[in-house]
C-alpha cells in the first residue's frame, strides 16, 4: 500500500507505478536522505513537536538502514516509488509508530530539494580536487619544456613561435577558471531548502536555523517556494561542467593532432592509447576522442534540464523528477574524463625535435622579421610589405627566411645588417617575446608559479 493512498480508491496501475517511480536512479541519494532525516527529527524533538523517545528510536532505525544499504543488505521497492519513501516504509517497518512521526512537518518536495542540492555539494569538492590534480600535472610537464620551442597557431596555420610550456599553461590557467566556477557554484548553493514544506512552509513551530546549521548550510533558504522549486544550482554546475568540458575537449582536439604523424609532437604512452583490429601498424588517442566525444553528453544533460524547467509554473512539479539522471550523468562522465585525461598527459612523451624541425618551416620569424625593420626606423605597415615580399620570393626558392643571403635581403632593403640574424633566430625571437603573459622563460617561470600557488591555496 502506498504512503498516500489513504484518498485512492484503486491501486497504482503497474505500468504507472513503474513510470512514475525514481527509485532506480533516486537510490544514489540515500545518504543525504538519511542525513536529513536525522537532522529533522533531532529539530523535531528539540522543538516539542515530537517526543525524544520518539527521536531516539528514529535516530537508531535509520542509523541501522543506513548501515545495512552500506552493506548491500537492503532492497529498495519501486512500489515505494523513490528513496524518501523507500526509507520512511523502512523506518516504520523497523520501528512501528515513531518512524510515522518522522515526516512531521515536512514534505518530499522539500526532502528532495535537500537530498539533491546536498549531493551537488558533495560532488564539487570531488571534481575540484581531480582538476587540482590535472594542474599539477601540467605545471610538472610545463617546467620542462620552457625553453621548447614549437610554432604557435592561428586558423591552424603557423603563426609565431612559442613554447610547449607556454601551451600547456593556457590551458592550466582555463583549468583554474573552471575550480573557481565550481568552488563559486558551491558558496551559492549552501543554503537549506528542509523546512519548505510542500511549497507553503509549516504551522509547526519549526526551527529552520537549527536544521540548516546542522546539515552545514550558511542559512535556510529565504523563501519556501523557492525553496522547493528551483534548481539554479543544478544547472550552474552543468553550466561550470559544460564548459570545463569544452576546455578538454579542445585539449583533447589537439592531444590528437599532435599524436598524428603529420605533427607527432607527442607520443602516448602505451598504457593511454588503443589499437585497430584490423590495421596492425595503429595507435590511436581513443581517450582523448572519447573524452571529445562525452563533452557533447555533458551540454545534453545541460540542455536538457535547461528545457525541462523552462515552462513550469511554482511550486514543485514532477517534471522536476527529471532532474537527477543528467546531473549524475554529466557528474559522473567529469569524474570519469579528469582523471583518465591527467594520466595521459602525465605518462606522454614529447618530442620537442619534431615541434622545434616544425617552427622552423612556416616563417613564424616574419613578424619579427618585421618588426626588426621597424626598429630600425621603416614604418611597421612598410616593414610589413617588405616582409611579405620576402616570404613569397622563399617560397617560391623553398627556402626560410634565415638562408636568405644578406645580399639577398639587402637588396629588397639596406636597413638589414649581420644582426638581423640574430632577430629572426627561432629562439630569440621566442625568448624576447617576454611581455607579460609571453612566452619568454622569465613569463613561463611566472605562470608555473601562479598555477603552483593557486593550487597550493586551494588544496584543503
Ligand atoms: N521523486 C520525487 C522527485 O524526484 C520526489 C518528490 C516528489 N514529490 C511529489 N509531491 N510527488 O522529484
């Protein structure tokens, strides 16, 4: 017999009571659910709205289902249709009268908004500390490859010379952008829903301070329709989640580029990567591409809650229901993809050869090629034509800028001298690129050390 069936006339139909049940996917909440019950009848009893004998009997039977759902002793039921009533049936099964007192001044509305926003807290912590980790990681393989120069892009088309550390801490720097994302999604979220009521709040003299300062919260929630209706948070951490894995994906994007042989700018080590069953000679980035192909998972379960809450009218609907498989979808894929992502680029093999033989075709010394005209006195815009001439007269020769002949370049301009060599040398050009920012060892040194701190600030 259902918890509510007092004003039913006919049982469920089968065919509805499996639709409408959540507990196959709902049951991953039963902590939270157990944790909120604890902390609402301890409110209860110290309130005077239940006895303490009664507090002290619920305190127990849900501390042994607790114990035995640890311990695979339990079965939940979809004829109890989700965890809060699969635990409550539990209770009064075990306790009898004392565990009907239990939902006393409260609601399932108001259960599953503590439940899932309590679980959304828990995860955060989960996924900053793996993305701590990837930072690591990339700080390690950055401090080696300071002075390897690889050509930067643009269009994917070679543009000017960088360093394979200066690479890697662009992203490290999109990485710690996303922990604050998540870190500022969990400081919004804390506070307490329990105590909303269905959506009205509650003529019992509840004491909503207590319940949210025991379950860790900031403060109860201001307003019992708010309360019980919204998931912003939800969606603010798939919106934090969405866009971490965009960086990834890129990343990953590139991880894959770079592993063919058109670039073999790394190597994964053998552990990351997967063969063909038909072509013996293959190695490919299979963790890189599925980690490309899930970020299209996680926007889905972004969307689709997005889409789900668009229409509905206050307070709860059961539309709402449909919260949780995305969340714990796009939860679990991060969870999955940081890890596996970190490990691979920890284990890989760089080949700076190839990078350094690939910055050297491509003229990505033009701009400053040019830039060494301007500082001699040519307008830059002249400098730049100049250049551009000198560029197409290579090309056509197959040739790169610095075996050019001084002859050979005095005779588009006679402001080059000797030291116009030393300008468009790969490696000056990228160690005096030492703005802020730049690529230059001293600017790389910078950047590792901010990302070392920032993690080190953020390591609990
Ligand atoms: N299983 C429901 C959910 O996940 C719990 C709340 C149900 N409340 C209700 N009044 N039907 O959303």
């Amino acid at each position: 017999m259902k918890l509510w069936s007092g004003r039913f006339g006919k049982e469920t139909d089968a065919l509805v009571n499996d639709f409408n049940a959540s507990i196959q996917f709902d049951q991953r909440l039963y902590k939270e659910d157990i944790t909120g019950s604890l902390a609402h009848a301890k409110m209860l009893g110290d309130c005077g709205i239940i006895s303490q004998e009664d507090v002290t009997a619920i305190t127990e039977g849900l501390k042994g289902i607790l114990a035995d759902v640890e311990a695979g002793k339990v079965e939940f039921t979809a004829d109890n249709e989700d965890i809060h009533m699969n635990v409550e049936a539990l209770l009064t099964a075990r306790i009898g009268d004392a565990g009907k007192r239990l939902h006393t001044a409260r609601s399932r509305n108001d259960q599953v908004a503590l439940d899932f926003r309590m679980y959304v807290r828990e995860q955060i912590p989960v996924i900053v500390d793996q993305l701590l980790e990837l930072e690591t990681v990339l700080c390690k393989q950055a401090k080696q490859y300071q002075t390897a120069v690889m050509p930067g892009y643009t269009h994917l088309q070679r543009a000017q010379p960088i360093s394979f550390a200066q690479h890697l801490m662009a992203y490290a720097n999109m990485f710690a952008r996303d922990i604050t994302r998540l870190e500022d999604c969990k400081k919004r979220l804390n506070e307490c829903p329990l105590g909303s009521g269905a959506l009205a709040g509650t003529t019992y003299p509840i004491d909503r301070w207590e319940t949210a300062q025991d379950l860790g919260f900031d403060a109860p929630m201001s307003n019992s329709l708010d309360g019980v209706s919204d998931r912003d948070y939800a969606l603010e951490l798939m919106s934090a989640l969405s866009i971490l894995m965009m960086h990834l994906s890129r990343f990953s994007e590139e991880v894959i580029l770079w592993c063919s042989w058109e670039f073999k700018f790394i190597e994964l080590d053998d552990a990351y990567a997967t063969g063909s069953s038909i072509m013996p000679q293959k190695k490919n980035p299979d963790v890189a591409e599925l980690v490309r192909g899930k970020t299209g998972r996680v926007y889905g379960d972004l969307m689709s809650l997005l889409t789900a809450m668009k229409g509905l009218p206050l307070a709860y609907n059961k539309d709402m229901q449909e919260d949780k498989e995305p969340v714990f979808d796009a939860i679990d894929t991060v969870e999955m993809c940081v890890p596996v992502f970190t490990a691979m680029l920890d284990t890989m093999t760089v080949r700076t050869d190839n990078m350094r033989k690939a910055a050297g075709k491509g003229f990505i010394n033009a701009t400053d090629c040019a830039d060494y005209l301007t500082k001699k006195g040519m307008p830059f815009r002249d400098a730049y034509t100049v250049t551009g001439h000198l560029v197409a007269a290579c090309t056509a020769q197959g040739k790169t800028l610095e075996e050019l002949t001084l002859e050979e370049l005095k005779a588009v301009s006679d402001l080059f001298e000797e030291d116009v060599y030393d300008a468009i040398n790969l490696e000056n050009c990228m160690a005096l690129r030492n703005s802020y920012g730049g690529p230059a060892v001293s600017e790389t040194t910078r950047q590792i050390g901010a990302i070392e701190a920032f993690v080190k600030a953020h390591t609990k």
